[in-house]
C-alpha cells in the first residue's frame, strides 16, 4: 500500500521487521543510540497505528521510516489538527524525500492543519530531537540523533516547539541528612497534617501505578503539549515494568492520608537495551533479570508531579531528598532525567541545587501546512 509521496505502508511482519531494522543500518556502531523496544513497536503496529517505510528508488532498500498518526486531544490542546509522525529515522539523502512524503501524505489526508512530531505516540510518552549535547549518550525514554537531524528539520521548515533539556545529576557519596533518625518520613506539615513518604511495592503496582496515574494527569494538566493519560495507556507504556522497578525509586508522599505527589525512577539498562538492539524478548528478560544489579548503578527519572493546589510547599523537595537518600543506598552514582521544559524552573532548579547539569537540548517540531 503506497501513500502519497511513495511512503509504502508496513502491512506485514516482513516490512515491520525492514521497519526495525533501519536504525540498526542509520546507528550502526553507534552506542549512543538507545533504540525504542521492538516489543513497543510491535505492540503499536498490531495495535494498527500506521507506520509507513521509504525506499531508495534504485536498490529498493528502505532509507527512512515514520508514523502517521492523529490524537484529538492533542489537536484540541494545541488548537490546530496535527498530521503527527513518529519514530522517524531516516538516512542522510533520505531526509528532504521523506519530509516531501510526509507532507504530501496529511496533504491528502485533507483535514490537517500542520505536521508535529516526532512523537511515540504523543509528546507526554517520547519522541522529540536533541539540538545539544551530541557527545553524550541517550538513555531509555529519551532520544539519540546526530547533528544532521536538527539541520534536516530547520532547513526543511520546521521551527522548535516545547524546548526542553535532559539533565544528569550525580548522586552524593552522603546526601545530607542520610544518617538523620527518621530522614525518609518528614513528619507534619506547617497546619499539623501528617506528611508520609511511601515506597513502591511490586505486589501492588498495578494498585500504586493507577495512583500515580491521578496525580500525572493533574499536575501536568496546565502544561501545552500534556493530554490525559488513560488506564489503557498507563498499562501500555508500563507493561514489564514489574521486572525492572527497583522498589525504592518509586516514591509518593501522603498529606493527612491523601497522594499529594510522586516519582518514578528506573534503573538505567540503556547499555542492555543497546546491546540487544531493543529486542527484549523473553530470553532477553530473563538475561537481564541474571545481571540486573549490573544496572543498578545508573538510574533514569521517569516523571515527578505535585498536585497543582498544593505546589509551591516544598513537598518535590522532600520526595528529592527521600530519592536521593534511597539512590545512595542502592549503590547508584548518577541520576538521569527525561526532559524538562525550559518553561519550568522550579524542577530545573531543583536539579542544579543536585549538582546537576543539562544534558541534551531537546524539542519537538511543527511545520504549517
């Protein structure tokens, strides 16, 4: 099946795995570049997300790739209906043919008022373009790409949208207070009300993670690019996560009995996922279940929140110095985190006071139709 513009699309296991295979050619000897997971990919595609492939017209090898996709929550929180594309990869020759099929694609489509991406599937799960910090490796729920991507894109037209930065922060040999008598339970609040740090606990995950679930939706609601994330979604994106979690590094605090705020962190296996070119098949699992304390020494934040009506009383703050206490009895040196936009200073802050520094400069693109 052909689209506009000689996109061709992926309508069997034999072009889903010419899919995959891309990057292992575009990223070949290239450890900087942590794959998607292909069980992801899989999932999506079986799931009918559209994902389209283009080929050079002399060997037929595939050269580029991407999704064509719609949200309409996201196209009424950016007020426009976007075209979106995704896990877009593409050779060097390929960008300027692949970015003429995309836009003859959603300007068939009829209906679509500018192109945004990438994204997998939305902005709030992954997606986006580093524009710094090249020299440095991605990590999992993050992007890798060289410079040549961000000079395809602009040249191309597309202009930057919700910049952000990754950051990296190194976990102190004794954060303060480790050592305090009662240093992971902040006691009261100012007006008497009892403040709890809670643990994650693998028993109950599908339990805590729906929790979360509540207070990721509210306190991420007032941000441009952020739509509701539902059960179905949640249980998507998390779906393994049981044999990862390490139970310290999910973190949320109770005021009075009631979830005010949280934080997720993984530990880092990007140099797993890398090694097994994103394939965690079952085997891989159980590989990596053998040799997880190995990855035990790098963690990734995955997302951190406050209820809008009770930010500003410093309770990220006290979940911070519970995460930072709990990454140093894990043995863990160095804490990465998936974007943070430029437009929020108070979490930038909160990493700089860390000892942290940003990582990759990062955005996502919009190009009018």
């Amino acid at each position: 099946m052909t689209a506009p513009g000689g996109l061709e699309r992926v309508v069997d296991r034999r072009g889903l795995r010419e899919f995959l295979a891309l990057t292992d050619r575009v990223y070949a000897g290239e450890p900087r570049f942590v794959p998607p997971t292909r069980q992801q990919v899989r999932r999506w595609w079986r799931d009918g997300v559209p994902m389209y492939v283009l080929r050079d017209g002399g060997t037929g090898a595939v050269v580029a790739r991407t999704t064509l996709h719609t949200d309409a929550a996201l196209d009424a929180k950016l007020g426009r209906r976007c075209q979106l594309f995704g896990l877009t990869e593409f050779t060097e020759a390929a960008a300027r043919p692949l970015f003429e099929a995309i836009v003859a694609a959603a300007r068939a489509a009829g209906d679509r008022d500018a192109l945004f991406g990438p994204v997998a599937l939305l902005p709030n799960q992954a997606g986006g373009v580093i524009t710094s910090g090249y020299a440095d490796r991605g990590f999992i729920d993050s992007a890798w790409n060289p410079p040549r991507y961000v000079a395809a894109y602009e040249s191309y037209g597309f202009r930057r949208r919700f910049e952000s930065d990754t950051w990296i922060c190194p976990v102190p040999a004794a954060p303060r207070g480790i050592d305090e008598p009662g240093a992971d339970q902040p006691g009261t609040d100012a007006d008497g009300a009892e403040l709890r740090v809670h643990r994650g606990d693998v028993r109950r995950l599908a339990e805590q993670l729906e929790l979360l679930r509540g207070m990721l939706n509210a306190s991420f609601a007032q941000l441009g690019y952020y739509t509701e994330i539902s059960a179905a979604q949640l249980r998507r994106q998390t779906d393994g996560l049981a044999y990862l979690l390490d139970e310290s590094l999910l973190l949320y605090l109770t005021r009075a009995g009631q979830p005010v705020a949280f934080v997720l962190c993984v530990p880092d296996i990007s140099e797993f996922v890398v090694r097994v070119r994103g394939d965690l098949n079952l085997f891989h699992q159980l590989r990596l279940l053998a040799v997880r304390r190995r990855y035990r020494r790098e963690a990734v934040l995955i997302v951190k929140g406050v209820l809008p009506e009770y930010q500003g009383r410093g309770y990220q703050r006290l979940l911070s110095g519970a995460l930072r206490r709990n990454l140093h009895a894990g043995g863990y040196t160095t804490l990465r985190s998936t974007y943070v936009g430029r437009d929020n200073p108070a979490s930038a802050a909160q990493y700089r006071a860390s000892g942290g520094r940003p990582l990759h400069g990062y955005t996502f693109y919009e190009k009018a139709l």
